[in-house]
C-alpha cells in the first residue's frame, strides 16, 4: 500500500569540493513492513516566494507524483518478495 504526504523538510550539503548546494525539492520513498510512505518537501524560502495558487499547484502535482511513484515502488518490492519466496 502506498502513501503520500507533503512535507517540509530542507537540507542543505557541501560536497567534497566545498561547493555549496542547497537542496529546493525533496523527495523520500520509505518502507515500513509493507507499508510504502512517499513524502516530499520544499525549501522554505522557494515556499515563501511562491504565490498561493502556485503552491497549490506544486502540492497537487507532487501529490501525484509521490502517489505514482510510491505505488510503483511498492510493486517492486512486492514482486521482489514473491521471486524470493517462490526460489526457497
């Protein structure tokens, strides 16, 4: 079964070259049992500048999004479950 929630988490990360990245969209594909979780979060101040109709838009969109991927997901895993039980 699969889930989707929106989220609001940041990260930001330096790679090896110091380099400074800032991450704007997050998306988290978790499992739990067989419990498939599909989040995702937007930086702060990206939501802040955003009109509401457009963050409306945002999170309708990756609304789906998490939906189609979190659902794909769960299938695999699913399917990678019954090739290994049908192998014992």
């Amino acid at each position: 079964m699969a889930q989707s929630n929106a989220g609001a988490g940041i990260t930001s990360s330096k790679d090896s070259t110091n380099s400074a990245e800032t991450e704007i969209l997050h998306v988290v594909i978790k499992r739990d049992g067989k419990l498939v979780n599909a989040n995702w979060g937007l930086h702060p101040n990206l939501k802040e500048e955003l009109k509401p109709e457009e963050l409306k838009e945002l999170t309708e969109i990756m609304g789906k999004v998490t939906t189609i991927v979190g659902k794909r997901f769960a299938q695999i895993l699913t399917q990678a479950e019954e090739d290994v039980s049908g192998t014992a």
